[in-house]
C-alpha cells in the first residue's frame, strides 16, 4: 500500500494519477476542510476514465498535525509520499506554516519509522537550498546559510528536510526532490499559477531576475522513479530550465497572443510596489499578491542545476516552452470558459 499526504494539491493530484492509472494501491490524506474538485480536474483533462480511475483511490481524512490520525493512516503502508504542505509568503501565516511544514513532517517520518514503512519520499523545494553568492549555479551540494534572503517558506522547508534526514540517520529510506517553480494544470486562484491570469490581463512591468522552472508532470515522474529504483538517502533537484522573468512573462503572452511587459522594474520601484499593494490589501481585506519576500526574489538571479538527476536516472526533462504553451490552453480551457 502507498500514502499519499497531500492528495488533494497540485503535485499529489498528479502523482495520484499517475500512481492508480499504474495499477498500485493508494491511500490518500485529505485535510477535512478540502474537497476534490481539484483532484477530479486533474483525473478528467488527463484520462478518459477518470471515475473509474479516482474509485481506486482509497480517501483517508486527516492532519499531519494529528499523530492518532497518521498512525491508523500509514497501517499496513509500505511506501510514503509526503507532499502535503503550507505554500505561503505572507508574514501572517509564518507560524501554521512552520507548524504544518516542519512538525507535520517530523510526525510523518516518525510514524513512518514506527510502522516500518520501506521508504519515504519528500517533496521540498529548492526554497530550502538556500541563496547561492554571486550568482552561482545551486546544486546538490550547495549549503543552507542564514540570509535575510531567505523567505519563510524555506525556513519551513529546510526545518521538514532536517526530520527526514534526521529519521534516515535513524533507519527510514528516504529521498528528497527539490522542485523549482511548478507549472501546470493548477488551481488558478492561488499559487504562482496566477501569473497567467496577470499576463492575460495585461503586464506592464518586469523584473530582472531569474527562477528555475519545471512541469509537474516531470516532478511526479521523477518521484516514482526515484521512489522504485535502489536509490536512498539522497536529495534532487527538479529543474527544466533557469528563466530570466522577461523571458518567462514573453513566452506566456506570446502563446495568449498579449503584448509582452515592456517597464523593467528597479529595486526602488519594488520597493514601493509591494508597500502599496500591502496597504491596499489592509483596506479591502483581500490577501496582496505581491509580498515584501516575493518582490526581493523576483530582483534576485537564482539558477539550478538539474545534471545529478539526469545523469542518476537519464532523466530528460519536458521543454519548458510547451509546458507553458500547455498550461496557457489549460488556462483558457478552465478559467474563461
């Protein structure tokens, strides 16, 4: 039996998918407050079979935060995915995010260990790398250093690895992937995903650093992977191409057939911007887009390597140009009809 925390997000929707359409047994965690209209999308875009794949799911309703929960939840379970987490960049929600990411993790691999569960992957993020100096190309090896760069978020997520790799000291069989920013069929009212409602809208403004992509089909793909072959006890990078923002906001309106953004944004004009839309966030009750932590990584140039994986497991990575182009028909399939 397989566990999947997370089950109702934006990776474990797809690595559900993926998992019963595999023919494996899946039990899938589902906070109470969730529903699975989200799961359902996914299962529906990408199978002509959806409600006879999504009856094979076994729905357990509980809270990582809940360790009675995630004992009755990991019975007679033989391998964990653990990819439930908080995604946030708002001041406000820093402390439940600590909590969920780095308790809720901690109960995970404890219980895991308890319950003898062969081994674990966990979804991190390469926010839990740490910033690279000058620029440099982030890998594998590089080291997690206190910096104000470092955002809350990654706090969080260099807390989680710190259980796993704590709980594979202590005999669990773990890996770790360290996705970058995630595109694909998503839910359009939160997460990065909403850079594609802004772009069909209308974007003016840029900004001069650089991210690292990757679809989340790759990022479920290599999941399983890593998680059937003998590998253990190791962290990758899931990374398909390093972007300057420019590059990326041109590529989304190209294929929305939109004019690209054309201001480029300095640090002072980042500073002011994140101000006004937290003010007026104050005045309407509406959570801001953009955030002090967002508007200082969207200046910054941060590049990841994605070579241990593709020469690990001969990992070849979907062009980030169709994923985008995908995501744009997807964005126009669900959000303007």
């Amino acid at each position: 039996m397989i566990l999947v925390t997370g089950g109702t997000g934006l990776v474990g929707s797809h690595l559900l998918l993926d998992l019963v359409r595999a023919g494996k047994p899946v039990r899938a965690l589902k906070y109470p407050p969730d529903d699975l209209k989200f799961t359902e999308m996914v299962f529906h875009h990408y199978s002509d079979n959806a409600e006879e794949l999504l009856n094979k799911i076994e729905w357990f309703e509980g809270d990582v935060l809940d360790i009675f929960c995630l004992k009755e939840a990991m019975d007679g379970v033989d391998y964990v995915y653990h990819s439930a987490a908080i995604v946030s960049y708002q001041p406000r929600e820093k402390n439940i995010m600590l909590k969920v990411n780095v308790d809720g993790t901690a109960n995970i691999v404890n219980i895991a260990l308890d319950k003898k569960v062969r081994k674990l992957c966990h979804v991190s993020s390469i926010a839990a790398l740490g910033r690279a100096e000058n620029n440099d190309l982030i890998d594998e090896s590089s080291k997690w250093k206190a910096s104000e760069e470092n955002t809350n978020y990654g706090i969080s997520k260099y807390g989680g690895e710190r259980e796993v790799w704590r709980a594979a000291e202590e005999g669990l069989d773990v890996v770790i992937v360290s996705p970058s920013i995630i595109i694909g069929l998503a839910n359009f009212d939160k997460g990065s995903i909403q850079l594609f409602l802004t772009i069909w809208k209308g974007l003016k403004f840029y900004t001069p650093g650089v991210n690292g992509y990757v679809d989340v089909r790759d990022v479920v793909r290599a999941m399983i992977m890593l998680m059937e072959s003998d590998i253990k006890n190791e962290r990758f990078i899931l990374n398909a191409a390093n972007l300057y923002y420019k590059e990326l906001f041109d590529m989304i309106a190209d294929s929305f057939g939109r004019p690209g953004p054309n201001i480029k944004v300095n640090n002072f004009m980042s500073a002011i911007v994140w101000r006004i839309v937290k003010a007026s966030s104050l005045l309407t009750g509406k959570t801001p887009v953009i955030t002090k932590e967002t508007a200082l990584t969207a200046m910054k140039e941060y590049r990841y390597s994605n070579e241990k994986i593709r020469k690990k497991l001969g990992f070849e990575f979907i062009d980030i140009h169709k994923t985008i182009e995908e995501t744009c028909n997807i964005f126009r399939k669900y959000y303007l009809k």
